[in-house]
C-alpha cells in the first residue's frame, strides 16, 4: 500500500518531453513509483483529473534566508507552486553572521524566533520552525567581507582574503549550498577581480556553485561577464548569472554579444547558466543610485554624507542629468507619513512635495534613512523572451517570501513576490515563450541539476515528492505593479517532502521542508 497515489493526471516528469497519462505513488519523502497503477491502494489519494503533475518548482534566486524563520508557511511561494528556494542570493546572507556584519534592513528590523550567528545555528533554527518547503542557503561575499573587513572603501588584504576564505569553508561545511556575489552593493563593489576568485576557488574546492550579480548589468554588461566568465574558467566553478538582463534602454542592443559570450564560455568548457524572472522591472534598494565613492562605510556614514550640504550638492549635480527619473518607482518606505508614495514614480512624488526628481530621491533616502526600495522600468519585453529561449536559462523571482497577513503583509513588493512562476506557465501555454514541458524542466530539473539538489526536480522513482498538481486553464498571476499583493490562482495541490501542505488549494496544517546542505 502507498501512503499517496495521484491519478489521472498529466504528468510531466521534469526532464521536458511530452506529458504522459500516467499515475504517481508515494511512500514516506519519496516517489516510489510513476505508471499505469490502477488498482493500486494507498492511504491518500488525489485526483488530477485535467490537471498537470509535475515535479515542485524551485525558485533558484531568492531572498528569503530571514523571511521563512518569521512565516515558515511560505504562502506566496506555495500559492506559485514553489517547494525548494535557494536564497543567500546577491551576496547578502543571514549567515554567517560576525564582525561588524549587519543585515540588510529589512531582515534587520523584524522579530525572529531566535538568535543565530553561524550556518549550522540557522539551519536549526529553521529546523525548529518547520518550514513548509525547502531551503538552499549560499554564502554572501558582502556577508563575509563585512564580517571581516567591515564596510570600508577599499581593497582587502592578503590576509583578509584569507581570513574570509576560511570563513567561507566553515559556512559551506556546515552546509552552505555556494558562494553568491553581489558587486553594485557596499562592500562587496569595493572588492578586487582576484578577491572574488579567491572565494569562488574556495567554493569550488568544495564542489558547490558561485552565483553572481554582477558588477553592471546595462552600460558595462559585456565587461562584467568578461569578469564573471573568467572566475569560471580559472576555477572551475559551476557558475550562474542571476537575473541575467540588459539594463537600460541604451543597452538593449546588447542582447546578441551577451547570449554569445555565454554559449561561446560553455563551448569552451565553462559551466555556466542564468536565470530571469519574466517582467521588464527590476527591484532594490533605492540608494544603488548613489555613486559608489558615496555608499562606502555603512549606514550613518552614508547619512552623514546626504545631510551634508556640500556633499548632498555634490550628489545632486552628479545624479541630476544621468538617471532617468521616470523609469524609478518608489516600492517600500518605512515612515507612515510617506507611506502614500508607494507604488508612484519619481516625477509624480516630486511634483507632490514640491521638489526636482533628483531632489526628492535624496529627500526620500534622508529622511527615511536608506530604506526605501524602488522598482526600475528598464528593460526590453522581446530580450527578456530571448534569454527565456535559451536552453540553460532557469527561473528565479528575485523575491522574497510575502503574505497577506501578518509582519511580511506590512511592505510594497515587485509583483514577481507573487507571481512569476503561474506568470511563466501560462506564457507557455498561450505560446508566448517555449513549450510547456521546456518550461517546466527550467523550473525543476534544470535548476536542481545546476545547484546540485540531489533527487530532486524530477517525478521518478527513489526522487523526493515534491510534486506540484495545477489546473492549466485556471492558472494564472494577479500581482501587479500597483496592486502586488495577490496570491496566483490555479495552483491546486503542492506535496513536500511527500506529504501535501496545500490541499484543493487551501493550507494543511503540514510544513514538511528542510535545510538542503
């Protein structure tokens, strides 16, 4: 007898061939069998009758490290079919936490369920708040130079090098899934080529991955995966581009020589990927406008420097003809008083206060000391559809954990927080990007091949069930830009680990994930 069997379903096993009317059965956290099972018996049953099964999806760029200790039932993952993140990502981890190391402010003022420094006191505080899916930590370079160095403005050391390499080894032995960077945020800009591959080599050692947001992703885009490729071929090293784009409307041109500089890299034998999110905004802090001689040295270091006339004037006449104002939406602010500018561009809240564009972004950034987050309209629809073409480009949101309810309900999210994975299937299924069963693989199997998920991503026997059933004529995102928070519809069943946290599209009482290192 099975504990589960889901019958009559599309099943689609994850490796991007056709689908098959075929049954999935269950026993304990693994598939045991995927055929004709009729007359099979099993405890729990499920039918998928005009439905899709496929493996769960993972979500391969995402921020969630702190989120999922506050929320463990993951809502706005769970409702996109999601049951394994891998976060860390951008170089900022939750762990290893020393040094003068501080997490970025979101994470940093919430409440947490309790404490921890090392990787091995996250993963068990993770254990003890029973996730409802799965999670892959990798290492955050800015992590590891601010716990060493701190956050000055300058190249590390030999022996910094060193003293952040051991500290990587430790965080990777304890179960870190890689090494991310983050190079366009304090301190991580600040690092040399040669840091950041003494790092990757580390990485590689242990057979893990390095991931990247490079150093630029418009005006020197060529130039910065000249970097990163260079890592992967002195190393090794599985290498991934995140959220890999054309930045800016001047730099869409640039689409062909960036797609051949990666096939050209893998045809010379480096393992590289990436991975999209499907919408032309991006979103971050709204302080990566500063230049970088002025985001050096932490937080009140870069207050001081905005409430400086001198300087602030300075800032202002550098900023003031160089950014496009009208492509910046202002996302999360923390003072209430601002609260009404969310979800507004810089031209329309300028003309509210009274203000220049420019003006009122250093405004917002002063007086609610570099919290805001913004949302930025630069990139091309038909580009993002061409990297979504390429075979080894998988998905990642770029997005946290967020639910209706509670202390994640309180920002103002990108959209992709809640739908870019239904956002991408039903663009399969209405023929806007690449079949179905290729979406899908992009969404399992791909990505648990190229961040080493071992038996996952795929529906066969021996993998683990994380399985995901989903009506396709129902499934759908409603998030937007100027109403983020809702859920995606269509997502009827998710199964972890074998055992369902969403039921007939409503929440169990089950949260059956795990750390995977």
């Amino acid at each position: 007898m099975f504990d589960l069997i889901i019958t009559n379903g599309e099943v689609h096993d994850g490796n991007g061939g056709p689908a098959r009317r075929v049954d999935v059965a269950v026993n304990g956290d693994r598939i045991a069998a995927v055929g004709e099972l009729a007359g099979a018996e099993a405890r729990t049953s499920i039918d998928a009758t005009g439905r899709i099964v496929c493996p769960g999806f993972i979500d391969v760029h995402s921020h969630s490290d702190t989120f999922i200790l506050i929320e463990p039932t993951a809502p706005s993952k769970i409702f996109q079919g999601v049951t394994t993140e891998v976060v860390g990502n951008c170089g900022a981890s939750t762990a290893p936490r020393q040094g003068a190391y501080k997490m970025p402010t979101d994470w940093r003022e919430k409440k947490y369920p309790g404490t921890w420094s090392s990787v091995a006191e996250y993963r068990a505080l993770l254990a003890q708040v029973q996730p409802a899916l799965n999670i892959a930590l990798l290492i955050g370079h800015n992590s590891l130079r601010a716990g060493i160095i701190g956050y000055d403005a300058r190249a590390a050391t030999a022996d910094e090098i060193r003293a952040m390499a051991a500290l990587l080894a430790r965080a990777l032995d304890e179960g870190g899934a890689g090494l991310s960077t983050g190079l366009i945020y304090t301190p991580g800009l600040y690092s040399t080529p040669e840091e950041v591959q003494a790092l990757a080599a580390v990485a590689a050692r242990h057979g893990k991955i390095y991931t990247s947001h490079m150093r630029s992703e418009g005006d020197q885009l060529l130039e910065a995966l000249d970097e990163t490729l260079a890592i992967g071929r002195a190393t090794g090293i599985r290498v991934q581009v995140s959220h890999l784009k054309t930045a800016g409307r001047r730099n869409w041109k640039k689409i062909d020589a960036a797609l051949e500089k990666l096939r050209a890299a893998q045809a010379a034998g480096v393992r590289v990927a990436a991975d999209r999110y499907p919408y032309t905004a991006s979103c971050t802090d709204l302080d990566v406008i500063l230049p970088d001689w002025a985001a050096g040295g932490g937080r009140e270091a870069v207050l001081a420097r905005l409430r400086d006339p001198a300087t602030r004037k300075k800032l202002r006449d550098e900023l003031v003809n160089d950014t496009d104002w009208a492509t910046i939406m202002v996302g999360s602010i923390s003072r209430p008083e601002l609260a009404q500018f969310r979800g507004q561009r810089l031209p329309e809240l300028a003309a509210a206060l009274g203000l220049e564009p420019v003006d009122a972004a250093l405004h917002l950034l002063d007086v609610d000391e570099l919290r805001p987050s913004a949302i930025f309209f630069g990139m091309c629809e038909e580009n993002l559809w061409r990297i979504f073409a390429e075979p080894w480009v998988m998905v990642g949101s770029d997005a946290s954990i967020r639910a209706l309810t509670g202390p994640l309900a309180v920002d103002f999210p990108h959209p992709r927080a809640f739908g870019t994975f239904p956002r991408l299937l039903r663009a399969a299924l209405d023929g806007r990007t690449v079949p179905l069963p290729e979406m899908i693989r992009k969404m399992t199997s791909l990505a648990a091949d190229q961040f080493q998920l071992k038996d996952r991503g795929r529906l066969a026997p021996g993998a683990f069930a994380d399985v995901v059933v989903f009506d396709p004529q129902a499934i759908r995102d409603l998030a937007t830009f100027a109403e983020p928070r809702q859920y995606a519809e269509g997502i009827a069943h998710v199964i972890v680990n074998g055992r369902p946290v969403l039921r007939d599209g409503a929440f169990t009482d089950i949260r059956s994930g795990c750390f995977l290192g």
